[in-house]
C-alpha cells in the first residue's frame, strides 16, 4: 500500500482508516462515510494529515476516473441501498485506475451474534444482495475475481451494556425495540456472557478484485 491512493468507503468510526494510513509510508487516504454524525467526528481528527474525510457514499464517489489504487470495503456493501449496490460496483470500477484492486469483506448471515442481532435487526436480504452484486460485477467483466477468503472475525462485549451502546445505539441506524424485544434480546445476548464478557465469532466472506 505504500506510495499508494487508498479508497475507504465506509470507514465509519476511522479505527481502521487510521491503521491503514499509519502502517506505512507515502499513503494518501480517501476515508468516506454517510453517517453524518460519525463524519463529523471524524472531521476534527487533526493526526491523519495523508487521510482526506469525506461524506459521501459508494454510489457517488467523489474522486476522478482511473485515480485510486485500491478501493477497501470493511463490511459495508449491504449498507448501501438494494437499489444502488450495481452503481456502487460501477463507481468502484471508474475510480480505480487499470489493474487496481478492490477488497470487499461482508459479514455471512450466519453465527451466534447474527441469531441475537436478527432479532431486531434482520439482514439476511442485504447481505445476500451484496454477495450476488459482486458476483454479477465478476460475471459482466467489470472485475476479475483474484481471490476469496473465509474467516471468523473474533468479537468482545463487555456486557449487555457495552452491546446496547455499540450495536443498538449506533447512529447510522435508527433501532427501535419495545420493551418486550428488549428483554429478549438482552437474554439470548447474556446466555454467551461469561467470566471476560460474551465473546462472539462473525463469519467473514472476502471478495478480492481487480479491475481489467
């Protein structure tokens, strides 16, 4: 990645985004993201000079064609509205420049945190569309498919109080549980609490991609 323009699309919180701009040397950083409130607090990070925020999203990238090396989407293809997922393919392709790479992981709707997590928030018909967006991308040429990788990705809460904070009060979605969901959401949730909080394995699909 070194001496390299790197696309984020979605970088949310910029955890990541601040990994990839520090792990090396000459990079120059695109990080964007919807959410407004978690764009703004991104803007007043002041020790990534080589990462430029921006707000916007897949389906509009606001960067010329042929400009970025390579384009990385940490699970955040099925956010992008059903309707947009093949113009975000597009946008990708445009952007990166001949040869460039597009790395895609999406979470598989599968595992114990995904049984807690469909409880209020079901998403088994965007994730799947994101997998067949990428498909059809390889399918039509857009891309040629260099590599897929499975994983599990490892997850930690402390308690129900650190889930509830950050996956049911997340601000890019708006989760609204009456008390009876609540409840039973809390107690599928703490039957995996243990000594060092609840510890979850979210299954990972990595699509690796090049562009002609």
């Amino acid at each position: 990645l070194d001496g390299k323009h790197i696309l984020e699309l979605g970088c949310g919180s910029a955890k990541i985004t601040r990994e990839i701009a520090t792990g090396g040397s000459d990079r120059k950083v695109t990080a964007l993201e919807v959410d407004e409130t978690a764009h703004s607090k991104n803007l007043q990070i002041t020790d990534l000079p080589n990462v430029a925020f921006g707000l916007a999203g897949a389906q509009e990238i606001p960067l010329e064609d042929d400009s970025v090396d390579v384009v990385f989407m940490f699970k955040s293809l099925h956010h992008v509205p059903l309707d947009l997922m093949g113009q975000s393919m597009r946008e990708v392709h445009r952007v990166l420049k001949p040869g460039g790479k597009a790395y895609i992981s999406e979470p598989i709707f599968a595992g114990d945190f995904n049984e807690v997590l469909r409880m209020f928030h079901n998403e088994q018909k965007v994730r799947e569309a994101a997998f067949e967006t990428v498909k059809k991308a390889v399918d039509e040429g857009l891309f040629q498919l260099v590599g897929q990788t499975f994983f599990n990705s490892p997850m930690r809460f402390a308690d129900f109080a650190d889930f509830e904070q950050k996956i049911l009060k997340v601000s890019h979605t708006n989760h609204r549980l009456d008390d009876a969901l609540y409840q039973a959401v809390k107690q599928n949730f703490e039957q995996h609490v243990g000594d060092d909080g609840a510890h979850f394995k979210m299954p990972i699909r990595v699509d690796l991609l090049a562009k002609p």
